[in-house]
C-alpha cells in the first residue's frame, strides 16, 4: 500500500481524499495556490506545499509545481480529485515517468475516452447502445447539413473534447444550423484549443442517468448502479439521487450488466462513470468519465463503499473482492450542490463566511471544506459544499432534506441553499417526473 499520497486538488474534494487516506493510515500531502494557504485540506494534511500564486493555470494545473512537490515529499501517489488535471492524460504520463502512481486509470484510457468521438465509437463497438448520430467528426457545413438530413431535426452539435456543457449547440431547424455548426466549433476551440465536432439527435425530454464502474484491471468488474442528474442549469448538474425514480431493477440490471461487460474488455481500471441520456425506457450512451465525480456519495449512501479507498485500493494494484452479487442497493440519496451564487440571479458571491453551520442527524452528511472565518477565494469553482441525505425511501430521503436544509447557515455570502429550499418543496420534483429541461424551465418561469 501507499505510505504518501499527494493530493492535487482543493476545497472539499481535496478533504474527500484527505480523509480516505487518514482512514487507511496512509500519509498526504496538500498542495495549494498562494490564496489556499489557509484552506482546510492544508491544515489538516500531514504536509503541504505552495505550488504557486492564485491562478489555476499557474498552481493546480502547474504540471512541474505538482511533480516538484511530490519529489520533495516523497510522495509515492498523486490523486487528482476531479476537474484541473483529473482526466489530462499528458499529466499521467509524466507522473508515471517520475515513478510515482497516478490513482486512476492509464493515460491510455483517458485518451481513449477524453475524445468523445472515439469514446462513441469504442462504446459502440462494445456493445453500449448510443445516441443516433454522425458518423464521427463532422468537418464541413455541407457535411452537418447531409449528416443532420439523415439524423433528424432537431440535432445538436457537440465538441469531440468537450466539458462542462461548452461547444454545445442546438439546431432546431435547417436554419440554424450554420450558425449552430461555427459558434459550437469556436467555442470548443477557444475552450479546448481543438475545433473537432460531431452531431448527435437531440433528445427532447430524456433524463441524464449514469452509472458507476469499479474495475481493478485485472477482469474484475461491478455497476454500482445509477445516478439521476437530470436537475441541471446550463448542462451543469445541480442535484443528483440514487436511485433514479425512473428506474426499474430489471433495467439497472440490464444496463448495469452491459456497462460492466464494457468496461471488462476495455480492461479499465479505477473508477469511472457510464453517462447515458435515457428517454422511454432507452439508454443512449454520451461519454464516460474516467474520474471520480462530484456526485460520487449519492453512491457511496446507497451501497455504503468508500469510493475514494476502493479507488486507492484498486491503484495500489489490489484485485477487487467485491462481486457484483455483494453488491445491495439500500434506500434512497440525494446530493444538493450548494455554491456560493446567488440563488436568482446566480452571479458569483465569494468573501468571507462569518457564520458556516452545518446540519447533522442520521443520514445527514455534509462534504465541505468551509468553517467559520473562511474567506472563499474569488478564482476558482463556486462549489463551497455537498449536502447529502440518505433514508430508506425517496419520500423519507425528501423530508430529511427538508429538515437538513431548515438547519444549514452559511452567513456572510449568498448560496443557492434557497434554490434547493425551493426544489424540495416543488409537487413535480416531489413526484419524480423531471428531465433534463426541467430546472431550465422551472427557472425562467418562477
Ligand atoms: P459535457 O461533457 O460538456 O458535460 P455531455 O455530453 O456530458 O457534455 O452532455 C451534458 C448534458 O447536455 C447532458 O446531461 C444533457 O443534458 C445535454 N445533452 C447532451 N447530449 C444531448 C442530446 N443528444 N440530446 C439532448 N441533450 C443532450
């Protein structure tokens, strides 16, 4: 087993990991921006180093700065958390040729999935049923015109390396789609540095459901059933539960099974996550994420496995002793995002937080790197805590929600608490009948 782990990340992810390890009796080391020298993941890792000043691009995404830092404190791991360097697979490379282990999977893989338009057509090849689209890149207008006639309208047009919602388009009709096809190309460039798109038919009321893999590489797999992250604002996911109120045990054994088979032929390891659009009772494969996510403990509550250590477990080249049988799915969770935004306009709200108490009870945990007299730097992700809530049934899961969220205080700057006060409270989300439009909707109309 590893002795040191470095942990390249921040804020509660970078506390995710910290704790893990702690847990494992394995040693870490924080590193941090000039603006995080007082966040919580440095105070309570066993080291830390400054890896330079504020900005991303010249801290956590500072490739020398990390690997200098790892040399000097002998650390024999780095895990990237999710975001910055988490899926760069350059970064990997030059980890592994300084002898330190990457937790997570081969530079390989990552390529390999990193490029939507080959992750389509591995997924494919293997069996993973996809959304109906072009057949890969699509280079020209005239192409997207031939290729949108033979899809359908509407289509939408999506950044073979794209992230985060960017380089998405939607063309309704035939005539938009030339200024679909060149803004989806520019932004993607201009986010990415790579102009390559490729179309897919645009699903008018799907949900986002996606599903958990744990492989260890050595034909060792299992599902760990699905997330529903349909709740979204701007293709970015704002709460997620497990499991999916849309979801039936045949069909997440179903695909649960195709995934797992999958990812076996792939010969993945680690952690990973299948995302699929799913719309009358289909899943349609739209990429795979080869990191731990944001919404890993919606998971972690419902089949109670520690992720993070089954991820360290897997790396440290540990075979899985987890059959897919072992694996019981208990009760209900839902994750709410809560960033420091303001909850109706959603214009950023970092500063100091003079008062942070969180909510507590029986399956109520909170993951955040806040505490009273924090002053949330203004350069990175909004992010400032996840609250998740577990009970036996979707209908308890809500009114311990409700109840977690009465207590939560964060004083000092604007949250999106409201937001999720207002969610849990509304008779169509109560009722589980939402899709991926759903918030869009509920938003421009409240
Ligand atoms: P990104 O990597 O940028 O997050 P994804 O491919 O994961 O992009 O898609 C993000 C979200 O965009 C999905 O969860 C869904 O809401 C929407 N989306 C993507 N593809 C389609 C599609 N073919 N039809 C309808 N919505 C889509």
């Amino acid at each position: 087993m590893f002795e040191k782990i470095l942990i390249a990340n921040r804020g509660e992810i970078a506390l995710r990991i910290h704790r893990a390890c702690r847990e494992m009796g394995i040693k870490t080391v924080a590193v941090h921006s000039s603006a995080d020298a007082d966040a919580m993941h440095v105070r309570l890792a066993d080291e830390s180093v400054c890896i330079g000043p504020p900005s991303s691009t010249d801290s956590y995404l500072n490739i020398p700065s990390i690997i200098a830092a790892a040399e000097i404190t002998n650390a024999d791991a780095i895990h990237p958390g999710y975001g910055f360097l988490s899926e760069n697979a350059k970064f990997v490379d030059i980890v592994t040729a300084h002898g330190i282990k990457f937790i997570g999977p081969s530079a390989d893989h990552i390529r390999l999935m990193g490029d939507k338009i080959t992750a389509k057509e591995t997924m494919r090849k293997l069996g993973v049923p996809c959304v109906p689209g072009s057949a890969g890149e699509v280079m020209t207008l005239a192409e997207a015109a031939q290729s949108a006639a033979e899809i359908g309208y509407p289509v939408i047009i999506k950044a073979s390396a794209g992230g985060g919602g960017r380089g998405m388009k939607v063309a309704a009709t035939a005539d938009d789609l030339s200024e679909a096809f060149s803004s989806a190309r520019s932004e993607s460039k201009l986010a990415v540095g790579n102009d390559a798109v490729y179309m897919e038919e645009y699903l008018s009321t799907p949900r986002h459901i996606e599903i958990q893999i744990l492989a260890d590489g050595q034909g060792n797999v299992v599902h760990l059933g699905e997330r529903d992250c349909s709740l979204q604002r701007r293709h970015q996911k704002v709460l997620e539960e497990s499991p999916s109120p849309a979801m039936t045990d045949q069909l997440r054994t179903r695909i649960g099974k195709t995934v797992a088979d999958a990812i076996r032929d792939m010969n993945y390891d680690g952690v990973g996550t299948i995302e699929f659009l799913f719309e009358n009772d289909e899943f349609y494969f739209i990429e795979m994420n080869t990191r731990l996510q944001v919404e890993h403990p919606v998971t972690e509550m419902v089949t109670g496995i520690d992720l993070v250590q089954a991820q360290i477990n897997v790396a440290a080249g540990y075979p899985l002793t987890l059959r897919q049988e072992d694996i019981k799915f208990s009760g209900h969770a839902i994750e709410c995002r809560v960033t420091a935004e303001d909850a109706v306009t959603f214009a950023a709200s970092p500063g100091p937080v003079t008062e942070f108490h969180v909510p507590g009870g029986l399956g109520v945990r909170v993951d955040s790197a806040l505490y009273t007299g924090y002053n949330i730097p203004p350069y990175y992700d909004s992010l400032i805590a996840k609250l998740i809530v577990h009970s036996n049934s979707r209908e308890e899961c809500l009114l311990r929600l409700n109840r977690a969220l009465e207590e939560f205080v964060v004083s000092g700057i604007k949250t999106t608490l409201p937001l999720h006060q207002e969610i849990v409270h509304n008779a169509e989300f109560r009722a589980g009948s939402y899709n991926i439009h759903w918030l869009e909707k509920y938003l421009a109309e409240r």
